[in-house]
C-alpha cells in the first residue's frame, strides 16, 4: 500500500509539475525571455514567485533550449553576498560539457572563482582581506562566456532582487553588464516589495528605470484551487465534501493560505472519509493557532497608526475612510493618507479594482478577532 502522505506542501517553492494554473504568467515570462526582454515580476510573500521561477525556467530549458539559472538574492547584504550567490547560481545550472568549459573559464581568471567547492566563499572565509568585486564583474559577464561557440542563451531568474536595493551602487554594477546582454541573455527579476521594486525601476535617477517589463502575479482563481483540492484529496483516497467552500472563502485566491489550510483540512479528514464542517472548522482552528505568534510579531512591528489603519481598512470592507471607523478606531484621515503607502509598499496592503485589501486574508481574521476580544 502506498504510505499516506500529505499531498499540500505550503512551506517551500513548489516543483513545476506540482503547481496550480500559472500558465499564462509562464508563457510571459518566455515571451519576454525569447523576445530578448527583461521583465521584473512582483508579488507579494508567498504568492508563488519562486514557484513561476522554477517552472518558466524549467520550460526555458526544456521547450527553447535557454540554459537556466536561479539567483537567491534573499537578505544579501554586501557585494561579497551577492557574488557568492551568483557563484553557487551557477554551480547549481551548468551540468556536463558546459560546466566543464565555464570551470576551466573561472580557473583561468586566477580571481579564486569555481563552480566547486572550493570557490569565492572558501576564499572570503580564509582571506579577510579579499576584494570580491572582480569576482562579481567576472560572474556577471558570464553568459557572454556561456555563449561562446555557438552556445544557447541564458535565462537567468534574480530572485528577492529588491535585496539589493540595500548596497550602494549595485543597481549601477549590474546594469552596465546586463545591458550588453540583449543577444547572450535574459534576465527576470523578482521582488515581493513594491516599494523596493518601484524604487529600483521606476525613479527616474536610478540606473534601471524603465529597463524590465512588469508582470504582476495575482490570486489564484477559486475554481483552480478547487480542482487542485478535490483532485489530491480524491489522489489519497478521501473526498473534501463541503468542507471545499468554506476552505475557498477563506483562503481569496493566496496561494500560500490556500495550500496551508488544505494541508491541515486533509490531516484532520481519515482515509476514506469526506469532509465535513466539523473538519475545516478543527482545521481552520489549528491554522490559526499555527500563526498566531508569526501574527502577533507582525503586528507589534507596526506603529499604532499602522495598525489602525489596518483595522480600518478590515472594518470598512475596503474604504478605511469611513466616519464611523474612523471615530471609532480615534484615527484622523491624514494618519491614514501617511499609513497607507508605508503599508503598500511592504504588500501588507495592495488596491484591487479601486478598494484596499490586506494581502494575507488569514492576518486579517487575525487582526479582527482584536475588535471582539
Ligand atoms: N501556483 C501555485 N499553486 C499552488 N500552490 C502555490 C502556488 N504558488 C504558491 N503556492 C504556495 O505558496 C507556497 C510558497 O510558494 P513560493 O515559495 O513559490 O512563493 P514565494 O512568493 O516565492 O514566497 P517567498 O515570498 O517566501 O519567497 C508554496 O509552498 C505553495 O504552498
Ligand atoms: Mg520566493
């Protein structure tokens, strides 16, 4: 008998096959890569970038040939970081022949780069000393080499890219390679702060404004998160029954949410049973205990007119500027004119068709359950 294993995965970045829908926004990140385009794509936390990454990237490789390559930029914080990430980027992509030509490429720049073990970081730990930025400049020139002879243009992912946005002048380092890239490589950048994001590539002083075209990740769609639910619990021997829907109003299309609490309704639904009420009431309830110190610890990062303004934004369905909650909650309407975009920027908040909605539905739970405690 197979062994009865959990079938929702909510806490890593999903493999290509594995993920819901996303269809589209993979054709356009290919059509932007094949066109020779950059494109930059946002979405708030858990959303599903990495995922869309890895799966663009993987048809990239297997359906035009692209050599793929994934940069984690997450938390980076020095030129020394960045280097070592895009070294192990590439130790990770380049497999056979290719690996072999790069390695011996590296070697020969004699600067302490290798797609081994023994690469920059082994360097940096043994020579405090150690200046990584011709290190960086050689990586950063690479798909020139990958290209060499006839070689296939790569299809390189920077992921968290707004990381970088903390480093003096590394926007500027990056543009004058990348824009001598157009023929050997394409670049899409990820970032889940719009703030960051918008400051990188849409200020006019800065060196990449204008240069990558946005694609902004959604929700997904109910009847998508639906088929998926039914498909894998129905794969294990179980069926979501009606516990479905309350699962669907719950999660509004956030990937993640959606994931998390499937995982927790099929631990609490047996092998050959159907879900019932009393399962998602038992999972919803065991979510929410799972979050309450990640929610508590949020919450006590913001100011009290940010959190003010979230309470107002939950209370008026959207419209924070409503009287009653604003007499209520003792806010004026220029707390929230300053809280807002502060909470935008961090995709705490996003404006969907004219009204503010806070991102994580299951935050905003959360924060109303404060009203009537
Ligand atoms: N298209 C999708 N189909 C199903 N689940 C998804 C999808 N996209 C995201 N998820 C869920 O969200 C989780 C996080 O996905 P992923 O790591 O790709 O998101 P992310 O936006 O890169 O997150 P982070 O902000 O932490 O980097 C996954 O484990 C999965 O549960
Ligand atoms: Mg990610």
């Amino acid at each position: 008998m197979q062994p009865d294993v959990n079938p929702f995965v909510y806490s890593r970045p999903l493999a290509p096959e594995e993920i819901i829908d996303r269809d589209q926004e993979t054709e356009t990140l290919l059509r932007h890569a094949i066109g020779g385009h950059f494109a930059r794509l946002f979405a708030p936390r858990k959303f599903g970038k990495t995922s869309l990454l890895r799966r663009a990237l993987a048809d990239g490789h297997a359906k035009h040939g692209l050599t793929p390559v994934l940069v984690d930029l997450y938390r980076v914080s020095s030129i020394a970081d960045v280097t070592v990430r895009f070294e192990r980027a590439y130790s990770r992509a380049l497999k056979g022949p290719l690996r072999a030509r790069v390695e011996e490429f590296l070697q020969r720049t004699g600067i302490g780069l290798s797609l081994g073990a023994y690469g920059i970081s082994a360097k940096l730990q043994m020579e405090s000393r150690f200046d990584p930025l011709p290190a960086l400049h050689a990586l950063l020139d690479l798909p020139l080499t990958l290209n060499e002879r006839g070689g296939r243009r790569a299809f390189i992912a920077i992921d968290e890219f707004q990381d970088i946005a903390r480093i003096p002048d590394l926007d500027g380092l990056i543009r004058s390679h990348i824009q001598l890239h157009g023929d050997v490589a394409s670049y899409v950048f990820a970032g889940s702060e719009p703030g960051m994001m918008k400051q990188l590539f849409e200020d006019r002083d800065r060196p990449l404004y204008g240069s990558a075209v946005p694609q902004r990740l959604l929700r997904l769609a109910d009847e998508d998160i639906a088929a998926y639910v039914s498909e894998r619990f129905h794969d294990t021997g179980r069926s979501v029954g009606e516990a479905l829907n309350p699962l669907l109003a719950t999660a509004l299309g956030h990937p993640q949410r959606a994931m998390l609490m499937a995982h927790r309704l099929w631990e609490e639904v047996d092998q050959g049973e159907t879900g019932a009420i009393e399962h998602w009431n038992a999972a919803h309830t065991a979510t929410l205990a799972e979050l309450d110190a990640e929610f508590d610890a949020r919450w006590r990062g913001f100011d009290s007119s940010e959190q003010k303004t979230m309470r107002a934004v939950i209370a008026g369905h959207g419209s924070p500027y409503r009287a009653e909650v604003i007499r209520r909650l003792a806010l004026t309407k220029s707390m929230i004119r300053r809280a807002l975009p502060r909470l935008t920027a961090t995709a705490e908040i996003e404006t969907v068709d004219g009204a503010h909605v806070v991102v994580d539905p299951l935050f905003a739970e959360w924060i109303a359950g404060i009203e009537t405690e």
